[in-house]
C-alpha cells in the first residue's frame, strides 16, 4: 500500500472586516498604485486572503477604467488569480485557464501555469497538475517553489505508477536535507527503488526516514523485506520481530507473514507457527503457499487436527506443493486413524506426478488402504497396476501378498478370478486360494442362470486337490442342483449324497436342501422309496406355521405313498393338509379325488373335483380337474355327462387342454351317434391345431365320418385344407429317416445338412415339426444362436405339438441369455407359460417373464407375475430376490420409501447377485433421499464391501457417497471420491455423471475456501 501525500496546510483565511465593503472612501483608498502595493505586500507575506480581496478589486476596476495603467491591470489579474488559486476558490480555476490562452505574457502565464498546477495538485487531480507542470519552466520560480513543483509532480507521477518519471524528481528533493519534503522524497524514492528491486538503494532511503513518526510504523516492513529477500533471514527476523513487539505497525501481518516465511526456511517450524497462524487467521483470504507453511507447522508439531484443516484445502491442482500437501495430509489422517480420509488424501497424490518418489509411496498406500477399508474392486485395481508399475518397488512383495488376500477375502469373485489367471507365478499361498475363489464365482453365476458356465468351474474344483478339501461340500452340493436343474437326475442324486457324507452349511447349502433335492430326484425317476425317505428326513409332520421347503416335502412325502398305491396313507396326509388349509390344500383336494378313482369311487371322485373349483377358484388345477371328471364320465362311458366339463376346459381352461378337449368331445359325439357335432369338434381341433398330436389321433375319426357319409372327395380336400397330407410319400419318410438316423448317433454335421435338405425338399412334410426341432437343436448346440431361434420359432408357432414347449422354452433362453432381446424373449415366455404342463417349465416361463419385465423396466406389469411367482411352491432363492426385487422397485417408483426399503432388505437377506447388488444400493440411495447421511454413508459402503463383482452398483455407490459427502460440505472427501469416480469408471453414462457432481463439488468448495483463487 502507497502512502498517501502529506496535506498541505493552508494557514486560515481570514477577511479584514470592512476592508472592501465598509471602509470610509478616501483618496488614498482609490489610488490604484498604492492598493497594488498594500495587496502585494499582503502577498508576500502570504495573507491571500487579505491580498485577493484588493487585488480583485483593482482588476474589477481596470475592467470598468481604463486609466490605470497596463501593468497594474495585468499584474492585478494575475495576483487575483493566484490569490483565488492559492484559497482554493472553484470560480478561479477557468478563469486561470483562461487567462493562460488568451495573454502574451509568458513570465506570468508560465507562473499561472505552476499556481493552476498546484491547486490541482490540492485537489488530488494529478492528471490535469501535471499537464499544468509541464507547462511550467524554473526560470521563473523561486527556489522553494521549484523544490516544492519536484516534489508534488513527482508524486503525481508515482500516484500514476509512472515511477520512471517521477524516480529522479523524488532523488532531487532527497539531496536537500532542509527541505520539507525531504523525508517524504526518500520514502517515495525508496519505495521506487524496492519496486525495481534495488534493494541498495531502497534500503539507503528507507532508513532514512525510519524513525519517522510517518513511517515509522511503515518502513520496517520493507527493510525486513529487503533483508529477506537478500537472502539475510536473520536480520529480516530481527528487524520484523522488533518492530512486531514495538506495534502499530501498519503492516503488521504482513511483517509476520514474512516472520513466519523465514523461520519456516529455517526449518524453527516452531517459531515459525505463532507468526503464521496470526497472519493466516486474520487474513480473509490467503495464498496456497502460506496455508501450506502454516500447515506444515501444525504437523510438525503434532496439532493433527489443525494440520488436516489447512492441507485440505491444498488439494485438486497438479503442482508439487498440492502434491506434498495431499502426502502430508494423508500421514496426519493416519495419525489420527483416519483411513478413510488418508486413502482419499493418497489418491489426490497418487494423481500428481510432480514428485514421481511420493507417486509411487501414494499409489501402494492407496491400493493397501482400499483393500483394508473394503473397496476391494478399487484395491486390486491398484495393487495389480502398482505392481506392474513397480515390479522392484520396495513395497511389491507386500502388495503381492495383499493381492493374495484379496483373492480369499473378496466377494468379487469374478475379477478375483481374471486376476488369478493373469499372475505368471502363483505362489502356494494362491493355490490354496484358488478353489474358494471358484467355488464364489461359480455361485454367482449359478444366481444369474449361467449354469453350463458354473459347472465348468466346480469342474475345475474337484481337480484341485489338495487345496479344494475345504470346498468340497460345496461343491457336491451347487453339481447336484445343476444336475437336477438340467434334469440329470443320476448326477443330482449322487452329489448330494456325497455332499451328505462330509457336509458344511453356507448360505443355501444346508442339508436340508440337499435332502430337498434327492427327495425331488428320486421322485422323478420313479423311486418312490428313497423319495420317501428323503423328503420325511425333512419333516413328517406339518401345519400352518411350517416353513415353505417343510410343506412341499411333506405333500410330496404323500405323494410317495400315493404312487405307491398306499392310499390310506397317502389320503391321511392329503387330509391333514386340507384341515390346516396349507397352500397345498387345492391339490390335496385334487389327489384326494384321483384316490377315489383309483378305488373305483367314480362318483366320490367327480363330486370331489367338481368341489374343487367352489372352494378353490384361483386353483391352477381347476383345467385338471374339469379333464378328470370328462374322464370319469367317459371311462363308465356317460357321455353325455362328459360333454359339460369338457366346454368348461374349453371356455376358461389352459390352452395347452384344448387340443384334449375337443378330440375328446369329438369321442364324446361319435359315440353318442352324432357324427355331426363329432365332426364339427374334430374339425376344430385339425384347424386350429393342425400340429398337435390330438389333431394326428383324430384323423381317422374324420375320415371315417366321412367315409360312413360317403364323402371322401371332401375329407381329401378338408385335410389339404388344415396342411394335412392324406399320404405322404415315401420319398418323404426316407429323406427324413435318412437324416434323423444320423441325428440319433450324434452325427451333428451329416445330420444338419439332411435335415435342412428335407425341410428345403418337404416344407408341408409330415416331418416338418421334428426336422425343424432337431435343427434348432444342432445349431443350439453348436452355439449359432440366430440360427436356432429361426427353427425353434417355427416350432413355437405351430403350437401345440410334441416340441412346441420346449422351443418356446429354448427360444426364450436364447432370446434373453444370448441376444440379450428382452422384448422377444418376453414374448417366448408369455407363449411358454400358455404352453407348460411340467411344473418346472411353468415356473420357469413365470422367472423368465418377470426377468424380461424386470429388463424392460415393467414394474407395473410384472407386480402380479411377482407375487405369483412368490406364492408358488419350491420357488428357488434367486427368483424370489427377482421377485420381491419387483415389488420393492414399484413401491420406490410409487415413493412408498419405507415399503421400498423392506422389499429390498428382503432381497438382501435371500442371498448375492446382481439383484442384492441394486438392492443394496437402493437402500442407500433411499436414505439419502430421506436425508439420512450418515445411515447413507453406511449403506453406500455395504454396497462397495459387499456388491460383488457387479461394478456398476459399485460405482453408483461411490457416486452417492461423494454426494453425501457434498452434501455434508465434507469438499475434501466429496472431491476426491468423485474424482476416482470420473478418471476410472468405465460406464460412460456414470463418468459423466460423476464428472457433473464433480465440478459442482469444486466451484462450492473454492467459493468457501480459505485460500485466494489468485
């Protein structure tokens, strides 16, 4: 800061009473020579106040008379001037000026020109002074007035910053001791001198006037800087600490700034602090440079907390000392066991390659700190690129033996695994590793209905011996529920044996289940015995309260007994089933009935099915029952009893019973005689059902209907009509035979082309639906998925035949797992519900359709196919995490949070996929919309901990801890988690979006930072 010029004290202007206004005229008093003279005196003595009144009088008269000479006119006018100059009247200033251009007497106007120049100067108008001191020329001006026109324009100059001009005239007056503006001059000139840094010359000035009661409190600022800056700590010290204690110093933080500098180059970081810490606290805003110091003095004398405040704010820029800061801070958050922070401190480190030494010890510290805090992901990223970074680091074998930890300890089995494969050398340690590792994975993708890759993984287990002994169970147990999910019944039983023998429990692998599953094994290969055994190892009790797994096995305990043909047996459970009205009960109700058939109480049995639809009318075995009571009817030959259930099948059954339904009505009128109504149903079977094999069963029905009406011109034309060759050639069935030959013994490619060839030669061939099944069959093998679907849709869309389920079913497996085509497997699905008799390819078409809804973004639409699916029996546990995974997403879009919230806790609990992935970031993301950080917090890193191998929940959770954080004002932390985010993701839409949060973060945290964006 300039010192500001010294006022120049005007002495009182006083106004002789009476002089001009109430004085006795008299002669003397109207000689114009003599007034001039009396004013003139009073000038020279400096009274202008009492000289302007007579010299304006004078000129006022020379105006009016013009017989006072020239010379008193003239003078008189400039004295007036000066006089009205030197008080400071405002109207004197244009009459100056023009006085200045229209007289010829250049002594006078070059004075004027100095007197206009300095009321300017007064005035503090140092543009229009110093126009007006050029003007001026020393010839005419008195020592003083020339010394005193020096000074002022030299300082209008240096007011003007022009210092090269006004340098010489401020060293002029400097040489005058005796001057008044001695001390200012050397002030002024010193301060030029500082400026150019000619610290010489300054200091020569600045000492000078030291002592000063002016500057005083001024100068030692600048001779302490002189001092520092040639390189004399010491005497900078000395001086500043001196003139700190005396106080008043007008630039008293700044001398201890500089205090503080020089002690902090000394490395007297203790010395140093006091100085600094008063400089900073009192400053509104300061520079990187002195918070880093004062920083650093705090840390070197162990005031963590304090240290953390200041190098916090040091962050986000590329140089060295943001980088030493960021290192630094991450030692103090250490200290204070803060891990979370220093990771987040050695990351901004990490990035700087200012100091490539503090890179790398950043780098490991990151990596090793994410792995203890639970980012695993981020932790083997960066301990896998450290190590090849710096495979001679000294911290390699410590960041190796972490990488080893990792493999065990992380959930993300999937990377965990690609990292394995990468390791050249693998060390015993890592072996032993391995098996857990693919046992994990292997889970994983059984979850995500990957089975054909799971099993090639508990493959690669059971070889691992010794290391996979602790595995084992597991993997027994995960081989025999792919084996009886792929319908290899043999294998299923043989691994949960073996699983039985040497069992561990985790998760769903229990006992219970395995025995669940050789229950369920042995049940569809028809061994009812150990069927039995199994599912009574379970339970051989039941009621309401049961557990879902203990009232299936129970029903299926009864249906051993029932195959069995124990009827009395069976009949007890089934009605123990019923009095408790378990969610079973329809079909207890229904099995019920079949014993009274099978015990030749027709009767009995149809009253029983018939009761079935009033006391169960959402039961899926309404259609069931409706097609036994036909059945009843027909076998004691009723037929006309039967015709009633038969249009209920009909009107309101499954589509996969009207092809049933209607041969057997054709049956029902044939024999009853009436060949018309038979006829009529046979030729709604043929044309609405051409492909099913009740439509093959009825045509020699037709044609001897029409045979018995002698018609068969019209039964040749009828069955060409609804695509039904009367005879087919016998070229025909050998071509086909021919190729299905090779097809049997597994000759894929011989087969293929025979195949091919006979749909190309035989489009309306009898073997059209087998050829076409066989083929989709082949290339689904051989893994051309695009030609598959082809073949499995032709089959689909002639349904219903003998392959139309299971290529509804293939087709939505391709649709949805392969060609990633939502839209076309929902509509596989939606056909293969229709289509399904197994129980097991109902539940599937009901997973599957919810899964398309749940890709689809359906949630409306899928919320009765999910509480469906949650009310069957059996349901696997990934398909109940699908299931309420629905639910919980309805409920969030509807912002019913709290039901939201269960739902997704529900799904959590049932075990780790990609749904528990989302489910735990929902949760977070809810608390955070509830306001809730700090449970946000929590939650957002059960996501990252416990996420798995889905890095895309993962990287959302990382996203919403940086707005927490944010909106918790913690910049420090916001920052630095979002910057990961931004340089690292690889989802383009999630960079983006943390890259936008990211710039907000900075802009709110520089506008509330202590340090000057400058």
């Amino acid at each position: 800061m300039i010192q500001s010029v010294k006022k120049i004290c005007i002495g009182s202007a006083f106004v002789v009473c009476g002089l001009t206004t109430q004085a006795q005229f008299t002669k003397a008093n109207d000689d114009p020579d003599a007034n001039f003279k009396l004013a003139k005196e009073f000038y020279q003595k400096d009274q202008f106040s009492l000289a302007y009144p007579l010299f304006k009088m004078l000129n006022e008269k020379a105006d009016a008379n013009s017989s006072i000479p020239v010379t008193i006119q003239l003078e008189s006018k400039y004295y007036s001037l000066v006089c009205g100059l030197q008080l400071n009247d405002v109207t004197a200033e244009e009459k100056a000026k023009e006085f200045i251009a229209i007289e010829h007497n250049t002594p006078r106007i070059e004075m004027l020109c100095y007197h206009l120049a300095e009321y300017y100067y007064r005035k503090k108008k140092f543009a229009e002074a110093l126009d007006y001191y050029e003007k001026t020329t020393p010839e005419n001006l008195s020592n003083r007035e020339i010394a005193s026109m020096k000074f002022h324009k030299g300082y209008a100059y240096f007011t003007m910053q022009r210092f090269n001009d006004a340098k010489p005239l401020f060293n002029a007056i400097r040489q005058i001791p005796s001057d008044p503006n001695y001390y200012d001059a050397n002030y002024y000139y010193g301060f030029i001198c500082f400026n150019e840094k000619n610290y010489k010359e300054a200091l020569s000035a600045f000492k000078l006037v030291d002592g000063q009661p002016s500057y005083q409190n001024i100068v030692p600022y600048y001779v302490a800087e002189i001092h520092y800056f040639n390189g004399d700590r010491d005497k900078a010290i000395e001086y500043g600490e001196k003139a700190i204690a005396k106080g008043g110093q007008f630039y008293d933080l700044r001398l201890r700034q500089l205090v503080g500098h020089a002690y902090f180059e000394k490395k007297e970081f203790a010395k140093a602090l006091p100085y600094l810490e008063k400089y900073v606290s009192s400053t509104e805003k300061v520079s990187r440079e002195d918070l880093y110091e004062l920083s650093y003095c705090y840390y070197d004398a162990q005031q963590w907390k304090k240290s953390i405040a200041g190098f916090k704010e040091l962050g986000g820029k590329e140089d060295s000392l943001s980088q030493n800061s960021m290192y630094l801070l991450a030692d103090a958050y250490l200290k204070t066991n803060q891990k979370a922070s220093a990771r987040n401190a050695f990351l901004f480190c990490e990035l700087n390659s200012s100091n490539l030494i503090q890179k790398e010890i950043s780098k490991f510290n990151y990596g090793k700190l994410s792995y203890e805090l639970g980012y695993q992901d981020v932790a083997l990223n960066e301990l896998r690129e450290f190590v090849t970074t710096y495979p001679k680091a000294d911290n390699a074998p410590e960041a190796k033996e972490l990488l080893v930890s990792l493999l065990a300890n992380t959930n993300n089995y999937k990377d965990a695994l690609e990292l394995f494969e990468s390791l050249s050398v693998q060390s015993e340690a890592v072996k032993r590793l391995y098996p857990r590792i693919l046992c994990g994975r292997a889970v994983e993708l059984i979850n995500d209905q990957q089975l054909a890759q799971a099993d090639a993984l508990l493959d690669k287990v059971l070889t691992l011996a010794p290391y996979n002994q602790n595995q084992l169970p597991f993997v027994n147990f995960w081989k025999g529920e792919i084996a009886y999910r792929t319908n290899k019944y043999d294998a299923a039983i043989n691994y949960m044996e073996t699983y039985l023998n040497a069992s561990s429990s985790l998760g769903e692998v229990t006992p219970v289940n395995a025995r669940y599953v050789l229950g369920y094994s042995n049940l569809k290969q028809e061994n009812y015995y150990k069927a039995l055994q199994y599912f009574q190892q379970i339970t051989t009790s039941v009621s309401a309260s049961s557990d879902n797994i203990s009232q299936d096995a129970y029903v299926r305990s009864a249906d051993c007994y029932f195959m069995d043909k124990k009827f009395p047996k069976a009949l007890q459970m089934y009605e123990t089933v019923l009095n408790n009205n378990l969610p079973a009960a329809d079909y207890a109700l229904y099995q019920k009935a079949i014993i009274s058939g099978a015990s030749n109480k027709y009767a009995e049995k149809i009253s029983l099915m018939q009761s079935l639809a009033q006391r169960y009318p959402q039961s899926s075995l309404i259609a069931d029952a409706n097609m036994e009571i036909a059945n009843a009817y027909m076998a004691n030959e009723d037929f006309q009893s039967a015709i009633s259930p038969l249009n209920n099948l009909l009107k309101n059954g499954n589509d996969a019973y009207k092809p049933q339904a209607y041969l057997k009505l054709g049956v029902v009128y044939y024999n009853l005689n009436n060949s018309t109504e038979a006829l009529n149903n046979f030729k709604k079977l043929v044309s609405a059902y051409p492909n099913s094999d009740e439509s093959d069963e009825a045509v020699d029905y037709i044609r001897g209907i029409f045979v018995d009406q002698q018609k068969p011109s019209e039964y040749v034309a009828f069955m060409r009509q609804n695509g039904k060759n009367v005879s087919y050639s016998e070229e025909d069935s050998l071509n086909y035979v021919t190729a299905n030959i090779a097809y049997e013994n597994k000759s894929y490619e011989t087969a293929l082309s025979g195949l091919t060839g006979y749909l190309k030669q035989y489009p309306d061939g009898r073997y059209v639906i087998d050829a076409s099944f066989q083929v989709a069959e082949i290339y689904n093998g051989k893994k051309s998925f695009d030609n598959a679907i082809k073949y499995y849709d032709a089959v689909a869309a002639k349904a219903p035949n003998r392959y139309a389920e299971a290529s509804a079913l293939q087709a939505a497996r391709i649709s949805y797992f392969e060609l990633k085509d939502y839209e076309r497997a929902e509509k596989y699905f939606t056909q293969l519900k229709g289509l399904a008799v197994t129980p097991e390819n109902k539940q599937e078409s009901m997973k599957g359709l919810l899964r398309c809804q749940y890709k689809l973004s359906k949630w409306t639409e899928a919320v009765p196919n999910a509480e469906e699916l949650l009310k069957e029996k059996g349901t696997a546990t990934d398909d109940r995490m699908m299931a309420n995974m629905i639910l919980a997403k309805n409920y969030q879009n509807n912002n019913n949070l709290e039901d939201a919230s269960i739902a997704y806790k529900q799904v959590i609990q049932l075990g780790k996929s990609e749904y528990a992935a989302e489910a735990r970031y929902r949760v977070a993301e809810i608390l955070f919309a509830q306001n809730k950080f700090p449970e946000a917090e929590k939650a957002g890193f059960e996501v990252i901990n416990k996420a798995g191998s889905y890095d895309y929940w993962i990287t959302k959770a990382y996203i919403l801890l940086g707005d927490v954080y944010f909106k918790q004002k913690d910049y420090f932390n916001a920052e630095a988690t979002l910057k990961s985010v931004a340089e690292n993701a690889t989802d383009a839409s999630l960079k983006k979006e943390a890259t936008k949060l990211l710039d907000d973060v900075i802009a709110e945290k520089n506008q509330n930072s202590k340090v000057d964006p400058s």
